[in-house]
C-alpha cells in the first residue's frame, strides 16, 4: 500500500487495561492484535489501522487521529506557520517518528513518518 502525505493513516485511543480492551474488540469485531511493550497495543483488521496506549489518567476524548508525512519537519513548520501549536515534539517510537500539534480549534492530532 502506497501511504500518501496528508492523508489520515492511524487512529490511536487511551484505555484503562489493554488486555480487556483486546478481548472486547477481538471477540465483538474479530480485530487482531499486535502488543509493542506493556503499554502500546496496535490493531488491524478494522479497515483503519490504529492501537491503543494504556493512561491510568482520566480518558476525555480517547481518540488521537494521526496523519502521515513523509518530511515532519517541513510539515511541522507548515504547521506552525498557519497558527497550530506544537504539544508533543518529534519523537521516535517503533517503525518510524511523530510528533503532536494542537488546531485552531483546540484538537490534538498527530503527523507519523517512517522515513
């Protein structure tokens, strides 16, 4: 599959015990599972892939959309220049790199690069 710039490529939720947020999406929508660590579990099979990160905080809007770029510094400047507010800077994690922005409208989003 040819991941395109711009386009929204990963969704990524907050849950409390990733074991039964495993066994609930596994047994209602046969999703499949792949655990990165204690604390990251990645899905697929649902149509868009994504994962779930386990907080012990409060989850207020568990959903982090994640759009792809191939050059994040150049897409973070655009970013920056048309009034978003970075709140997580670039950092690595397995497969690739991200970091997180705030919109105009107070939405956290996030920009991956596997380059």
């Amino acid at each position: 599959m040819d991941i395109k710039d711009n386009h929204i490529n990963y969704v990524e939720f907050k849950a409390k015990d990733l074991a039964k947020i495993k066994k609930f999406y596994n047994k209602s929508f046969d999703w499949t599972f792949t655990d990165y660590g204690p604390t990251y579990t990645a899905f697929s099979d649902s149509g868009l892939e994504g994962g779930f990160e386990k907080t012990e905080n409060e989850i207020v809007n568990g959903a982090l959309i994640v759009l792809y770029h191939k050059n994040l510094d150049s897409i973070k400047n655009r970013i920056i220049k048309f009034g978003g507010k970075i709140s997580k800077n670039i950092f690595s994690f397995p497969g690739g790199r991200r970091f997180h922005f705030v919109d105009l409208s107070g939405n956290e989003l996030a920009v991956w690069s596997d380059k």
